[in-house]
C-alpha cells in the first residue's frame, strides 16, 4: 500500500504530468461538446441526418490524409508549441465560428470551412498530446497515468454532451464559444509545462537533411506497424471495432434527437461516459493483479455484446443501459493494450509511431463512416446498426485469436514476456 501511494505521488508530484492532465482535459471538454454540438448544427442547417454523418465523413478523411505530414512534424518540432498552436487555431476557429452564427451569416459553407480547418488541424496536431505524454511520464506510470486518463475522458464526456445540450436550448451557437474558450485555456496550460522530453538540438539530426529523405523517415512507423503480425492485428482490430461502434452511436443519437431533442440524444453519450467512468475506478487495480490477455478478451466481448443490445433495444433506457456495459472494460484494455505497447518502441518514433495507428484508425473509420451514412439511406438506422453491432464482434477476432494475446500477462512481467514471445521493436 506505501509502495502504491509513492507510485501515484511521483506521478503526479514528480513530473509535469499535472499540467499536462488540465491542458488535456480543456482539449477534451472542447472534443467532447463539438462531438455532440457540430453534427446537431449540420443537422439543423440543412435538415438531413445523412448530411450530418457525410459532414463528419468528410472530417475524417481529411485527418487522415494529414496523419503522416503530421506526425513528421510531431517528431521533428518542439511538441509543446504544436500543442499551444493547436489550442489557438481551435480558439480562433469556434470563436469566429460562433460570431458567424451569432450574426446570422452562417450556412453550410461557413459550416464547411469551419470542419476543413479544423480536420487540417487535427490532422496536423491532433496526436500531439498523447506523443507528448510519453515524454512526460515514466514507461513503468504509463498503465496507471492512461487509467487515470479514462477516467478524466468519461468525466469530460459525460459532461460535455450534456452542457453542450443545454447551452444549445439557450443558443444553437453558444457552444462555439465555450469550446473556444477551452481551447485558449489548453494554450494556457500548455505553455507552463517545462518538463518533458524534447528532441535534442546538438544537430544531430541536421535540418539540411533532404525532403526525400523526411519523407522516407516519416513512414517508419506505418511500414513496422503492417509489417509486424502482432501491431497489424492490434491496429485493425481496434480501429474496426471502435468505428463501428462510434457509428452505431453517431446515429443513435441522430435519431434520439429528431425524435425527442437535444437533451434526450445526450444521455447516450453520458451512458458510454458512466460506463467508461465505472471502469476507470478499478482500472489501476485491475491492471496489476488480472492478465493482460484476459482484460482484452473480456473488453472485446463486453463490446460486442452491449453493441448488439444497444442496436436491437427500442427503448432508451434500455439502449443506454447496453451502452453503458459495452465500454465498461475499456480503462482496462487501454491500460493493458497502451501501456504493454509503449515498451516496444522508443520516444524518438512516437510521432510516426502514432502517425501510423492514427492513420489507419482515421481511414478505417472515414470508411466505416461513409458507408454507414449510405446504409442508413438505403437500409434505414435499424438495420444500419444491427449490421454493425455484427461487424464489432467479427473485426475483434483477428487480435483476440492471435496466440500472444490471450497469454499476456501482468504487467510486472511484461518485459520477459516480449522477450520470450519475439515482440519486434522499433
């Protein structure tokens, strides 16, 4: 018990971790609100839900279509200035965003501009900050910092949707302002952490270096992680399963709107948010005492059980109930999938390492995206979300049946288990 409690004090009293944790929590209030707010406004500017879920399509393609330039940039920059740039770009953007709706200038143009920049941003900058963490905290921290993490992401969402509903009663525009003010406030944060790992400037690494050669460097991370059986499972498995998931959501709460409003569509978001807060209570717990394989195994079927659920429930209660067990376990596999992950490459790679993921992440989910819009013309929400309740189970296989993951065991034990295993590293 005295070894637990010096452990938390480093982490949070030994590092600029605390810092670090407002800055982002500003950033994921901001996420949180816009993730609720801006398809709600596509929505209401031009009266169709499918417009809505193009929009945030759109969105998605566009990030990834910058993952790479971006995390060459995240590599090879200061990452605390890109992460005062990205707060004042998001500042600027809501802000006017919101005086042009204010004004009554704002249509789908303005709505258009708006996500465009703000893709290019997230592009760009968007993984910065989870970068930045592993620079800030100790690998040994890493497990309990993201459990700690969860459970600041489930407090901001089950905030976020809610009070971005309720500012929406009040104006459809006021929550353009909050999130700039978030955003200036994460710029804030931001400019007082000190200490944190930063690419060494004894030129090294010389800028003369050739574009073709940057270029070349920047996609180490993607080729290591489709190269390596054990990363491509990993990857694909996770981003399939969370974009089906995250479409199955998106919609609900498209449909909960129109038929009961705001209000009602945000309890959706808050159930998840319970959910994900009730596992971030025994996250750090958990984590050391159960094996890793078998706090994956049960947060992919958690998943797919409370996905099928939450797509065949009529009532609300009900399908917020489902929600609410499909992402209970998800402190605990981020812990156990990021943390065990972290060990198998360096601080020098974890803009394109992260480059990587986010790319693939962000393309299979502007896909899964897409065709859940089409779906939803064609075949109707129903049938659109039962379809990808189905998807959750069958994209969780490939990692689930791969033969380290289900012997992974805790963390303590982690570094001899690579080893034995044949983990590649980078």
């Amino acid at each position: 018990m005295k070894m637990r409690s010096d452990e938390t004090n480093s982490l949070w009293k030994g590092s600029d971790y605390g810092k670090w944790f407002v800055a982002d929590t500003c950033t994921t209030i901001s996420e949180s609100m816009q993730g609720f707010f801006m398809p709600l406004i596509a929505q209401a500017l031009t009266g169709s839900p499918s417009t809505a879920v193009l929009l945030e399509s759109l969105n998605k393609w566009i990030v990834t279509g910058l993952r790479i330039p971006g995390g060459l940039i995240q590599d090879q920059a200061d990452r605390k200035k890109l992460l005062m740039i990205e707060g004042v770009v998001g500042c600027l953007v809501f802000v006017l965003l919101g005086a042009a709706g204010y004004s009554g200038s704002a249509g789908l143009w303005v709505l258009l501009l708006a996500v465009v920049v703000l893709a290019v941003r997230d592009g760009l900058l968007g993984s910065t900050t989870n970068v930045m963490l592993r620079g800030i905290v100790p690998d040994h921290q890493l497990p309990k910092a993201m459990a700690a993490n969860s459970a600041r992401d489930s407090m901001c969402d089950i905030l976020g949707g809610p009070l971005a509903s309720i500012l929406m009663q009040v104006s459809q525009w006021l929550p353009c302002l909050v999130c700039g003010v978030c955003e200036l406030m994460q710029t804030v944060a931001t400019s007082r952490i000190t200490r944190y790992w930063k690419k060494d400037g004894d030129g090294s690494q010389p800028r003369r270096q050739s574009s073709r050669e940057l270029w070349k460097r920047a996609f180490d991370g993607i080729i290591w992680l489709l190269k390596d059986d054990f990363q491509r499972r990993g990857v694909f498995s996770s981003a399939m399963t969370s974009a089906c998931f995250n479409s199955i959501l998106l919609i609900a709460v498209l449909q909960q709107a129109d038929n009961d409003g705001y209000l009602s569509a945000s309890t959706l978001g808050v159930s998840i948010s319970l959910g994900i807060l009730v596992g971030s209570l025994f996250a750090s717990r958990v984590v050391d005492r159960v094996n890793g394989g078998v706090l994956i195994l049960l947060y992919f079927l958690l998943m797919g059980v409370g996905s099928l659920g939450a797509a065949l429930s009529g009532p609300l209660w009900l399908r917020c109930a489902f929600l609410f067990i499909a992402l209970i376990m998800l402190p605990c596999g981020n812990a156990v999938g990021g943390g065990f992950s972290a060990l198998l490459y360096s601080k020098e790679y974890m803009g394109r390492i992260f480059a990587g993921i986010a790319l693939l992440e962000s393309g299979l989910a502007a896909l899964v995206t897409f065709l859940s819009g089409l779906a939803v013309h064609y075949w109707g929400t129903k049938a659109t979300c039962i379809a990808l309740a189905i998807c959750v189970v069958v994209f969780s296989l490939p990692y689930l049946t791969y033969r380290g993951v289900m012997g992974m065991p805790k963390p303590d034990q982690w570094e001899e288990y690579i080893e034995r295993v044949g983990y590649a590293k980078l």
